[in-house]
C-alpha cells in the first residue's frame, strides 16, 4: 500500500466490553500504522484518554514523548527490517506514554501494496499488566500505576455488539491483501463477498461491476448465508432504480431499513429492484476510483432486524475503496495487457508483412535477373536463326549456288530457319499474354490419333538426325479418342515437350503413351467422363531433384552453364503448363536424378468415353 495513503480513521475501533470486574484486558491493547520512518499515520487505543493521549496529536507525527519507544532508534530499525523483508516481527519494547514508561509486546506486520512492496506497516501492542511507571520515579522503586477506574472505563464510548471488534482489523487487513495481490476479477469479486459477509454475518453479500455506458448491473459474486434464492446472474436496470442511482451519484452508502415506508414501497416494487428484495435491511456501498464508481456492494440482512452502525459503514466503506482500487488496477493491467496484445500482433503482422515484402523483393530481383538473362539468351536464339536466314539467303542472291538444286536447298534452310525465329516470336508473344491474363482459349473436340500423327511428322526430321528410337504407345479402343481442348495449343504443348525430349536425348529414345482416366469433371460449365493423360518419356540428361522446382518458372533454365549448349529461351516448359491448365489439365514432372530421364506427364479432359478393348497397341516409327 502506497506511503501516501491515508490512513486516518482508517482502523475501526474494537470490539470492548469492559466490566467493573475488572476484566479489561482488550483496553491495554492498541493498533497504529506507521511509514518507514516511523511516522504515525493512524492510532487507537481505548485508554488514550485515560493517559491524556489525543490521536489527532500522534497523526503525521514521528515517534516522540507522547506515545511512542524509548529507543526510537532501533525501532525504527526494526520498521525497516520488516519492510525490507515482508515479513512480521514479535518483540518486547519499552514504550513512552507522556510522563509514564511501560511495557509493550509488539507484533509489527508489513503492508504490502497492489505494486507488491511494503511501504507501510500496521503496529499491534498489548501494555503489559502493571507495567505503567511514572518516569520521575524510574531512578527510585517502581511504584505500580493503578489500572484504569471504573469511572474512567465508564465514560470510555462503548459500542454495541456486533461491531467490528480489534481482531477484524486483522480480517480486514487480510481480505484487502487477499482482493489486492491478484489481478484477476472474478477472483476479486468472489474474495469480497466471501470475506466481507463472512465478517460482518450478514445473510447474503452480492456485487455489481458498473460500466457507466451499460443501462444495466449484473450480479456476478454472491455470498449467501441459509436457504435463500440465488441472485447470481439477475440484472437491475440503473435508471430504474432509484437507490442503484442514489449510491452512483453521491457514491455514499446507501442504508435501508425495514420501516413502514419502506415496506410498502417494497410491495410497490417490481421484482427487478434492490429495493424489492429487502427482508429486514439493506446496504448498498459503492466503490470507486479517482471518485469514478466502478461497482457496487450490496449487504442484506434477511433473518433479523439490524442498524448499520457508523463504525461498520467505516468499515465496508474502507473495504469498498481497497475494492474499487483493485478493480480499477484490475481494469488497467486488462487494458494494458490488451494494448499489448495488440502491440505484439501490430509488431506480428508488421514483420510478417516486412518479411513478405522482402520475399517480393527478392522475387523481383531475381524475376529482373531472370528476364536480364532470358533477354540475353532471346536475343541469342533470335539472332542465331535470323543469321541462318540472312546467310542462305546472301548465298543464293550473291549466286553462290552452283546449281537449281543447291540454290533450292539453301531457299529451304532459309525457310526453316525463318520457321524457328516465328516459333520463338510466339512463345515471347504468348508469355507476355499469359503474364497479362489476356490468354483465352476456345475448346472444341479434338481427334487425338490425329494430334499424335502431326507430332510425329513434325518432330520426324530432329529424331532421325539424332538417331533417336520414337514409340507412340496408345491406349487400345475400338473408336476414335475424342479429346475436349484447343487442337492448335494442344500440338504447341506436344511439340514443346517432345522437342524438349529429344534436345535433352543422346541416346536411346522417345516414348509417347497415354492413357484414359474415367472421372466426371466439369470444364467450362460442360460436364465430361474423364481425363487422357499423355506421357512424354525419355533417356536423356534429366534433372537433379533440387532443381526441378525451377523448371516451369518463366526465364528460367535449370542450370544455365550446364543447358546453354542446348540452347532454348526457358519459355517452354512455363507455356505448355499455363496452356494446359488453361484447357482444364495439369502438367507434372518426373525425374530420379540426373542421367537418368525425364518423364513430363499433362492431362486434358476427355471429350467422350470410348469403348476400350484388352489388347494394347504400339507404334513404333522407324524415322
């Protein structure tokens, strides 16, 4: 509990009951609050004007001929002992007490604050019996003060029984250490009314949160003393209720009895009232913080008449602001915690969007370093055909040719070279539509021994030169296979992927298979019975399996030292999957390494079923 609390009138006077008998050892004892350096910041003690001792004397002062230790020294040493440590000390001290000396058994006990530090301690003495001495005698024979008269005890305040007596301070003390080290708000609340109507015996203790932007309270801790209907839960309208109102506003306690007026206006009532549920009384005390009402504590007695005393009221007013604190604490660290939470997923989010832009970053990077070296590469293969055309072409108009024929024949070189520079003008032309989306396809059956058969003529001329083995393995049916894509993008993708085979084949071969999936699947709004999936397989160089991720990225080659003797822009591969997927298929690549094949597999979506037979047939082209 912080230094600068105030801690006046902040200890309710005990519990005393002293008899003519002389029974009066509760008034020996006494209760203050002291800071670390001794400072009285509350004081009681019944016989303090039986000894001419005033409170409003003690408060704010240190330790001195009033009422305090001889040694003031080392006591407050042993102050700061018990705040360093946190824990309490029992000792036996030789008190002052103006113009008289005693013995005092001292139990001082750390305060400890909602920041977990002890900045205060609460001081609990009993006067040993006899042990008061004038101080003028204290060189000569001791003689015994004589114990309080009755006239003296007599004209002490007495008070009722029932009221908080000494030992609640204790309790008190306690149940507001036990609401102030947690910071979690059921438990709070649940720990108020537990301890506050354990104390006080009243027959049931309930709380309220209170939000000023909610019409309503809740109930959300009870505690109940015998068989009474539970009130968890319920809700009361504040602007329905004039006493919920009442205790808001003045944040003073609001005290009800069960007098005749308040009776009636009970039957009066709606259920939905505090005022409607009083039996014999009624206590409603606000808490607060700052002076801004943050709850409500309501007390009722159901079984017997009772009258709040003025000390009692102290007393729940007291607890009630501990409450109001802890809640308030409570509300902040939650605020707090949630800024936090939201701090941490800001600073998340931000460095996942850092991360993300650096990833775009690199990936920007490297697509410009891509597109640098396919430009380099472009302009390479652009070149290389464009000069064949160009010599050929010199050849024959500088007459260069011996004869009809040999003219013809470098015409034909021309001519075909001017055929791959097109090829390579398209595949820039359709790479630059697919990146800007503005590739449409239109699909229409296509016959597949046809595609097949132009794949062959066209790609005869490159096997036979490399002389390479060609098979066409078909799925065995008795008529045609009808496929549903674009015949023209069709042949692009087969002439992509087997001149790929072939370019990357040195020996061996090129196997062509296909083969039918019956699965129904939707393209285009149409639905169909299934898939043809063309294998494409060869023996050549393949590619080791940590550089296949490489191979449909646009620009990109897979080792650009290693394939640059092929030749080739890096387009083909990007194209033929954009195109197939364009046309409902997928495209996969297979490979165990390098040395040992390739195999690129695409799908196209079959157009009708056809009727299949057992035997399978194979083609085998001698080129």
């Amino acid at each position: 509990m912080p230094a600068s609390t105030n801690y006046q009138n902040s200890f309710p006077v005990p519990e005393a009951t002293p008899k003519a008998q002389g029974n009066d050892s509760n008034l020996t004892e006494f209760v203050m609050a002291q800071d670390s350096q001794g400072r009285c910041l509350s004081f009681f003690w019944q016989l303090a004007e039986v000894y001419r001792v005033q409170s409003a004397q003690l408060i704010g002062q240190l330790p001195g001929r009033i009422f305090g230790p001889v040694d003031t020294k080392a006591y407050v040493t042993r102050i700061r002992q018990v705040l360093e440590s946190q824990t309490a000390q029992k000792f036996r001290c030789k008190f002052r007490c103006g113009d008289f000396r005693m013995q005092a058994d001292l139990t001082i006990n750390p305060v400890i604050g909602v920041d977990r530090i002890a900045h205060t301690v609460l001081v609990m003495g009993k006067i040993r019996p006899n042990s008061a001495q004038p101080e003028t005698e204290l060189t000569s024979n001791w003689v015994h003060l004589a114990k309080p008269t009755e006239s003296a005890i007599a004209n002490l305040e007495r008070f009722p029984a029932g009221e908080i007596g000494a030992d609640h301070h204790k309790l008190l003390t306690q149940i507001a250490w036990n609401i102030r080290r947690t910071l979690d708000l059921p438990t709070i609340w649940q720990q108020t009314v537990e301890g506050l109507g354990g104390l006080l015996g009243v027959s049931r203790c309930v709380v309220f949160p209170y939000e000023p932007t909610k019409p309503t309270v809740k109930v959300v801790a009870e505690y109940c003393r015998g068989a009474f209907c539970p009130m968890n839960g319920l809700e009361f309208s504040v602007a329905d209720d004039a006493d919920l109102q009442a205790a808001l506003t003045t944040l003073n306690p609001v005290n009800l009895r069960d007098d005749p007026r308040a009776l009636a206006q009970k039957v009066a009532q709606q259920p939905a009232t505090l005022r409607g549920l009083i039996q014999y009384s009624m206590l409603i005390v606000t808490t607060s913080y700052q002076d801004q009402p943050n709850g409500l504590i309501v007390l009722y007695q159901d079984d017997q008449p009772r009258r709040w005393t003025e000390v009692e009221l102290e007393f729940v007013q007291e607890l009630a602001d501990q409450v109001g604190t802890a809640i308030a604490h409570a509300n902040l660290i939650s605020a707090s915690q949630s800024l936090a939470t939201e701090v941490q997923e800001a600073n998340s989010n931000l460095r996942h969007k850092h991360r993300e832009l650096e990833e775009a970053r690199e990936q920007a990077e490297e697509a410009s370093r891509l597109k640098s070296e396919f430009l380099a590469n472009t302009s390479h293969e652009l070149r290389t055909p464009l000069n064949g055309m160009i010599g050929f072409l010199k050849l024959v108009l500088d007459g260069m040719a011996d004869d009809p024929e040999e003219q013809i024949e470098f015409i034909g070189e021309a001519y075909r070279s001017a055929l791959h520079l097109l090829n390579i003008i398209n595949d820039i032309l359709d790479i630059a539509k697919i990146e800007a989306g503005k590739l449409q396809i239109e699909l229409s059956p296509v016959k597949l021994a046809e595609l097949l058969n132009d794949v062959a003529d066209f790609i005869s001329n490159q096997v036979r030169q490399k002389n390479l083995s060609f098979e066409i393995q078909k799925t065995p049916t008795d008529d045609e296979i009808i496929l549903y894509g674009n015949y023209q993008r069709l042949l692009q993708v087969m002439l992509n992927l087997v001149g790929n085979a072939i370019k990357f084949t040195h020996e061996g071969g090129v196997t062509i298979s296909v083969e039918i999936i019956k699965k129904k699947v939707i393209v285009q709004g149409i639905e169909l019975p299934g898939y043809v999936k063309i294998r494409v397989a060869d023996t050549g160089i393949g590619v080791s399996l940590d550089k296949q991720d490489k191979l449909f990225q646009s620009f990109s080659q897979v080792d650009g030292s290693r394939t640059r003797q092929y030749g080739g822009t890096g387009l083909g591969l990007a194209i033929s999957q954009k195109l197939v997927e364009a046309m409902g298929g997928v495209v996969n690549f297979y490979s165990m390494g390098e040395g040992l094949g390739s195999t690129v597999t695409f799908t196209v979506p079959l157009y009708q079923e056809p009727v299949m037979i057992t035997a399978q047939t194979t083609d085998v082209f001698d080129l």
